[in-house]
C-alpha cells in the first residue's frame, strides 16, 4: 500500500507540474502578445510625431525663405529711398 500511494502522488505532482507548466508557457505567450503590441502601438505613435516633426521643419524653412525674401525687398525699397533722398539734394 505504501508503494501505490508514493506511486498516485508522484502522479498527482506530475499532473500538477504539467499543469503549471503548460500555464506558464501560456502566460508567457500572453505576455509576448502583450509585449509586441505595445511596441507596435510606440512604433505608430513615433511614426507620427516623426511626421509631425517633418512637417514643423518644413514650414519653418518655408518662413525662413519667405523671411530671406522680405529682408531683401526691404534693402531693395531702402536703397530705393536713399538714391531718391539723394537726387532731392
């Protein structure tokens, strides 16, 4: 009787250990599903803020030309005004 009743608990521990393994390997697998999806979701909201960040850069070289062409047409009308100053005197 001793030899059946070691024998059912070695079952019963391999049933057990089956079991939590085989649960384990399914939270882990979870886990990596998680893992994966946060990634993708970081990687959408990277992707964004990169075309954000692109199209700030753009305008911002859009202004700095429009900028460079007003200084220009401002030293143009400067000097304008300054040969017509001197052709008054």
């Amino acid at each position: 009787m001793g030899h059946d009743a070691a024998k059912e608990a070695r079952k019963r521990a391999a049933s057990t250990s089956a079991s939590q393994s085989s649960e384990y390997v399914s939270k882990m697998s979870e886990m990596c599903l998680q893992r994966t999806l946060i990634w993708k979701e970081a990687d959408g909201e990277m992707n964004e803020r990169l075309d954000k960040l692109v199209k700030i850069e753009g305008k911002k070289a859009d202004m700095a030309g429009k900028k460079a062409e007003i200084a220009e047409k401002q030293a143009e009308i400067e000097a304008e005004c300054l040969e017509l100053e001197r052709g008054k005197e």
